[in-house]
C-alpha cells in the first residue's frame, strides 16, 4: 500500500458514506488509520481537524477532505488512467459526477433517515451500530448521553412517520430509476467499466440490502420491527440488490 503521512479517516461504524470512502482509499491502496466516533461527539473529533460537521473526513499533512466526493476524487489520482473512478472522456466524467451527487441526495440522505426512525428507540441496537472500534471513554459518553442523541438525531434529521414515508418512497423511486439504466443486461451504469457512480450506489445502498461485504456494521436483521423487515425484503428482492451484490463481489472483495 501506498504510505502516505497522517492520513486518518474519521467515520461512524454504520455510515455508508464512510465505507464510500474507505472503499475509494483500499482500492486505490492508500494507506489510512480509521478513527470512529460516534454522533454529537464526533462534532469534537471534526472541529479539532478543521473539518466540516459530518464524516467522513480524510485528514491529511497539511489538509482535510470533508466529504465523500472529495475523498474518491483524491483517491482516484493515485490509480493509473484505466481503473479510475472518473472516466477521462469529459461527457462521461461529467455524466458520473452528476450521479454520484444524485446518489448521494436521493439513497445517501435518506437511508439514515429511514433507518433511525425504526432503530432510535432501540437502545440495544444504536449500541451494536455506534460502539465497535470505538474508544472506551467515548463509548461510556455516548451510552449515557443516548437518550440525548436519539432527540437531537430525531429534530436535526427530522425523522417521524411522514418524513420516513417520504424517503421510503425517494428510496424505491431510485432503485427503479437505477434498474432502467442497467436494462437490456448492462454491467455498470455509465460506459463500460467501473466507475463512481458504481461504488457510490452500491456503497450507499448496501446497509439496507444487507448485501454481503459491507464494511460499516448492520442492525441484525431479525432485531427490525415487522415493518422494516418486510420493506427491507421488498428491495431485496429488487433487481438492483442482485447488481449491488456483484459489484461487492468483483470490486470490494479484492481488498
């Protein structure tokens, strides 16, 4: 791997923008420490960096990516022409950009959404998702300021029965938006090859497909209220949880 100094990767366990990142730095071999935090008190972690108020954030020698997008355009300079992530042609470049802002609009703001109104009131499971490889002290905070988090993520999220409805349905309405553009037996959604708008819907999507090899921690499945299992089963069912699956085995598994 290639060692580059100070490079730290701050995250929470089940972010799936997180494992966005972490995918982009493994496959471009990039040597990195993960430090994960957990809400409300990951804000100290990200203000003591100079970085913004959501993770992940890559710090560098002398500088800080904050945000997702940032940190796979950055990756993407340490791979050779033929495996980077952003095509050379400017049209298909300006093409996968676009989807990946898009991706990250439509399935990456509202999986959290979705997912905490059915998880917040459980505090055995915001345990499992927030608590591993996290540090000791910070593990003690966050299970005594709980009750705390779970009303600040439920006002600054605006998680209830209506909104949750709402990015239910922005969710499906992507997953098919996704399945038309891989018609007639498409691999990857732009061009022929790899690209980021493959590793951001795949990343993004993977924590409600469950799909094998995502690196972020899962609530376990049968823990899910009835609700949420029987929406979670409707898109795995979906065709886009069959192409998710393959791009994690050809494209995450290699490292």
């Amino acid at each position: 791997m290639l060692e580059l100094p100070c490079m730290r990767l701050l995250t929470f366990a089940p972010s799936h923008f997180s494992e966005k990142a972490r995918w982009a730095l493994d496959r471009a071999g990039l040597a990195y420490t993960e430090e994960r935090h957990t809400p409300l008190l990951h804000r100290i972690a990200l203000r003591r960096v100079g970085a913004g108020h959501s993770v992940p954030a890559l710090v560098l020698s002398g500088r800080v990516l904050k945000d997702s997008p940032s940190i796979l355009q950055f990756a993407d300079e340490h791979l050779p022409p033929e495996r980077r992530l952003y095509p050379q042609d400017p049209e298909l470049r300006r093409l996968v950009q676009e989807y990946e802002c898009k991706v990250g609009k439509e399935i990456g703001l509202s999986v959290p959404r979705w997912a905490y109104f059915y998880l917040l009131s459980r505090k055995d499971l915001m345990l499992q998702l927030f608590l591993p490889g996290v540090g000791r002290r910070q593990s003690l905070l966050f299970s005594w300021l709980l009750p705390l988090i779970r009303f600040l993520m439920r006002k600054g999220l605006g998680i209830n029965p209506i909104s949750t409805r709402r990015v239910e349905a922005r969710i499906s309405a992507h997953l098919e938006e996704a399945a038309q553009r891989l018609e007639g037996g498409k691999l990857y959604l732009f061009g022929d090859r790899f690209t980021a708008a493959d590793l951001s819907l795949a990343a993004l999507t993977a924590p409600l497909l469950e799909t094998p090899g995502y690196g972020g921690t899962l609530a376990p499945f049968a823990e899910l209220p009835e609700e949420a299992r029987r929406t979670v089963e409707v898109w795995r069912r979906h065709p886009v949880a069959a192409y998710v699956e393959r791009i994690y085995q050809v494209h995450r598994r290699e490292f």
